[in-house]
C-alpha cells in the first residue's frame, strides 16, 4: 500500500507513520506540504523521502491551489493519502477527486468536538471520555464517515496540555494502525 502524507506543522504524526510503516506493511511514498518550513518538512527531507511543497500563499484562488496539490499528490502515485495536520480546508473538487482514499486524523472523538481546541472544549464540557479519530474526509469538514477511534478517560481537572499530549500518544499508536489494517484489506466498510 503506497500512502502520501500531507502535512502543515510539527508532523509527529508524520513520525509515527513512517516509523511504523515496516511492521504494518506500508510504505510512504511522499510528503506534501503546504508550509516550506514545517518541521515535518525537515523529518521527511532527513527520511529521504520524496517532499512536494505547494505553498497556498503563492496561488490566487483555492481551486489553482488545490490543482497544483492534486499534481503533486498525483506524482507520488498513492493508493492512499493520509492528512497528518493538515491544516488547510480542503474544496468539494479536491475531495470528490480522492473520495474514499483520502483520510485525516481527528483529536476528538467525533461527531463530539470538530473544528480546533478540541482538548479545551472537552474539558469545558465536562466530557468524561476523549480520544482521537480517523475518519473519511468529505466535503463535510471532519464530518466524513469514522474508520477508527481510541479513547482515555478524561482526569478532571487536567490541564488541556496534559490532555493534549496523552490524545496525541493515542493518535500515534492509531494511525499507523489504521493504515496498517487498510493494507491488509481488513477495513471493507467504506
Ligand atoms: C494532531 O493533533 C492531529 O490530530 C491534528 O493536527 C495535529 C497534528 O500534529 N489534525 P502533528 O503535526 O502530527 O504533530
């Protein structure tokens, strides 16, 4: 199975994803980032693997942009792209031409918390569970159809940061698993 990542910042996703790749049976074909400095950037470069860079300021519109992305992507032949901090929205065109082979990880159990501050907001709830998910991007922003998710218990009181970091060590484990599970056929439901 030949996965492309897409990423914007930190990339410990991006991390766990190539780190696991052996054992699970994937293998990464390619980055593409939006964001030239993005220190997933400089974690793939040092991986010797192949990085696209299409920066969205340089484009007029989004469609021009997302055509430009839709090169890149296409370059690096995936049979999957995974969105790993991801951070720009992505347009019903760009969607529509992946559909069903285009996946985001989530820090929240969706439907509960799409959108951003997803730790804060849970702990403001008063959510007693929290965790991560990996779904199917639709046009519907973190609204597409949910492949995977692993949840904790949420300590009252916690800072978000602390709550942050534990979801985050979940996602790690879940993503490569997800990719994992998709390269061996066992995910039919989509
Ligand atoms: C993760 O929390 C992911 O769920 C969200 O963006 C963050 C990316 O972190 N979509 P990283 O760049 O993989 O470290």
């Amino acid at each position: 199975l030949k996965v492309a990542v897409m990423v914007s910042g930190r990339g410990s996703n991006l991390r766990a994803l190539q780190e696991e790749a052996p054992e699970q049976g994937y293998v990464i074909t390619g980055v593409v980032s939006n964001n030239p400095t993005a220190p997933a950037v400089d974690y793939a470069r040092d991986q010797g693997l192949a990085v696209r860079l299409v920066d969205h300021r340089r484009f007029a519109t989004r469609a021009a942009f997302e055509e430009t992305l839709a090169t890149a992507l296409d370059d690096l032949a995936p049979d999957i792209i995974a969105l790993a901090g991801f951070l720009r929205v992505l347009g019903a065109d760009f969607v529509g031409r992946y559909q069903g082979r285009l996946l985001n990880i989530h820090p929240s159990l969706l439907p509960a918390f799409p959108g951003l501050d997803t730790h804060r907001r849970a702990l403001a709830s008063g959510a007693r569970v929290h965790g991560a998910t990996v779904h199917l991007v639709t046009d519907a922003v973190d609204g597409g159809p949910i492949i995977a998710q692993a949840g904790l218990t949420v300590i009252p009181g916690e800072p978000p940061a602390a709550l942050a970091a534990r979801v985050l060590a979940l996602e790690h484990a879940l993503y490569p698993y997800v990719l994992g599970r998709w390269a061996r056929g066992e995910i039919a439901d989509r």
